[in-house]
C-alpha cells in the first residue's frame, strides 16, 4: 500500500503531472495537448506551489510518486473552475492510472479533508470520481453543462 507524506514546493513537477492526469477527457475524445496546462486558469493550481499561505497537499508513494491531492486559495477576481467562495481553497487531485481502483485516491482524500474540512471542486459529471467526492461528502453547489462545483463541509 502507498504512503502518503506531505506535499512540498520541489513537488510542483509532479503536482503538473498530477493536474494533466485531473483534467478528465470523455470517452472516444482525445487527450488534451499537454500545453493545455499553461492555460493561466488551470497554470495557477501549480505554479509556485508551496509558496503560497494556505497551499496544502500530500503526496502519495509506492516507490515512487503514484498520486496527489491539494488545496489552493484562489479569489472572486482570479477564479478556479470550482471556485465557491473566498473562504474555500479548490482541490485537485489524481492518481496514476495503474494504481487507480486501488484505494489511493481515497487515502488521498481521507488525509487532506483531515487538513482542510472546507473545500470546493469542479469535475465533469460523465467522470465516475464523481462517485468518490459524493462518498466523501462532497455536495453539488452548481451545475453549468457537465461541468459539476461541489463543496465538502465539515460541520
């Protein structure tokens, strides 16, 4: 089984690897070009990670790096794509495809909830890890299209 360690500023390679993994492509479509993660929207949840006040992440291990989930803060005037609300940081998150299916993402998941109670998310509604943030609590705020917000709150 993997383990997890927290996730630091010389993980920002990884952390781009990770976030092109997270950007879900519908069955029968193509991937996208791997410079779509210099679109300055999907740029700022890595970029300078750990240099920022609340960045929060872990990583997880089987050897080597096999997934990742964290948190950045963003604002109503530079947005992620599932940005709620000044007051929760938006999650991104994915695990190398060999070791899906195997309890990483929920681990993952487990562990940065523990660190950070309020989050918000975007993900397409055709991507089955909608299943996962609904287990974890994660409820649908908005819809636009396929596009699902949810947010996990801890009471």
């Amino acid at each position: 089984m993997a383990t997890l360690r927290p996730a630091v500023r010389t993980d920002e390679g990884f952390l781009r690897d990770m976030l092109y993994l997270a950007l879900f492509v519908p069955p029968g479509k193509p991937p996208f070009p791997r410079d779509a993660l210099n679109a300055p929207k999907i740029a700022h949840h890595v970029v300078g990670f750990g240099t920022r006040a609340g960045d929060v992440g872990f990583i997880a291990e089987d050897l080597e790096p096999i997934g990742a989930a964290w948190v950045r803060w963003f604002t109503s005037e530079d947005p992620g794509y599932g940005y709620v609300d000044d007051d929760a940081p938006e999650l991104s998150i994915a695990v190398v495809e060999k070791h899906r299916g195997q309890g990483v993402g929920s681990a993952l998941l487990r562990r940065l909830l523990q660190a950070v109670p309020r989050c918000s998310l975007s993900v397409d509604s055709r991507n089955p890890a909608i299943r996962l943030y609904a287990r974890f609590g994660f409820e649908a705020v908005a819809t636009d299209g396929y596009s699902v917000t949810m947010l996990h709150e801890t009471d």
